[in-house]
C-alpha cells in the first residue's frame, strides 16, 4: 500500500509535456532535483542565468540554451542551433482537454436553408448518426433541388420541417448534436 508521503511528493512534481518536431517528451521535475523524461532518470544540470538564458549540463556536456516564446511555442538556441518547441505544463494540458471535450460534448449544430425553397425529400430520420458531407434534405429552388449536407458528424435531434413545407432562407431545418 502506498503511503501518503509518497502519494504528497508525486503532487509536488512539475511535470511538463515538450514536442521537437513530432517528438513528444514527458518531463517531470521531483522535489529532490532529480528529472525524469518519459519516466527515464536523467542525469540533468539546468541552471537559470537570466529571464530566457540557461546553463544546461547532461552527461558531463554543457550547453548554452536560450529560450524565447513565440505565438506557437519557444524557438530554442542550443549552442547555436535552433530548434523549435512547445512546452505545455500538465495543468494546461488537463485544462486543454477539459475544454475541448465541453465544447465537442455539447456541439450542437443547426442546419438552416440557403434560400427559400421547397422541401422535396427529408433523407434523415430523428436519432440516426450522420457523418460531414452526408445529405440530409433536399430543397427545390427555382426548379432546381439543392442537396443539403451536414458540415459535421452528429446525430440527429430534431427536423423541423417536413415534404412539401416552404422555407424561408435562414429557416432552421435540422437540428444535429
């Protein structure tokens, strides 16, 4: 069984997510200096000189590192060589997925008429899953039907119109979540 100190240190743990090109790393700082990447012990030195300057000594090599944020990430100067990252704490990276999973969880997607039209045919039927680019309605305008597609996967919660029923343009006809 594990005990509460242990359970304590592991909160006090920095732990931070860096991507080199398509290279994801799992960087934690323990409370005891030591540094663990992709839960490897590393033996790592790194000293702050300034606001974006560091001193970084791995495996007896040191390294100048100079770090600026930028809209994306951070350009990285190693020793002159400029390497492009992203540094997302685990905080950020919960709080990230919370946030998308709200707005994907409640996505709700109205499909309204281009135009006004004629319903001719209703191609979905209420709690039916549909995919994006799928054809839900078709509306005849000036002699000529127009397939209506979903712009996102979803499942279908609501058709407020049916065959023959005029539409205005900007009338709600679909309601897909």
């Amino acid at each position: 069984m594990e005990n509460s100190s242990s359970r304590l240190s592991e909160v006090n743990v920095a732990s931070y997510y860096v991507t080199i090109d398509v290279r994801e790393y799992a960087v934690k700082f323990k409370p005891d200096g030591s540094v663990l990447v992709n839960d490897a012990p590393v033996d790592v030195d790194l000293r702050r000189q300034d606001t974006r300057t560091f001193s970084f000594l791995s495996d007896g090599s040191s390294k100048k590192v100079v770090a600026e944020k930028n809209a994306d990430g951070y350009h990285l100067l190693v020793d002159g060589t400029l390497i492009e990252a992203t540094i997302e704490s685990e905080r950020d990276r919960l709080l990230r997925a919370f946030d998308t999973q709200a707005k994907t969880a409640h996505k709700r997607t109205e499909v309204r008429a281009p135009m006004p039209a004629l319903v001719v045919r209703v191609e979905v039927e209420v709690g039916q899953e549909v995919v994006a680019g799928q054809g839900l309605i078709i509306l005849e305008a000036m002699k000529m039907e127009n397939e209506i597609k979903a712009s996102a996967s979803g499942k279908v919660k609501e058709i407020l119109v049916g065959k023959g029923k005029p539409v205005e343009k900007g009338e709600r006809l679909i309601i897909l979540e």
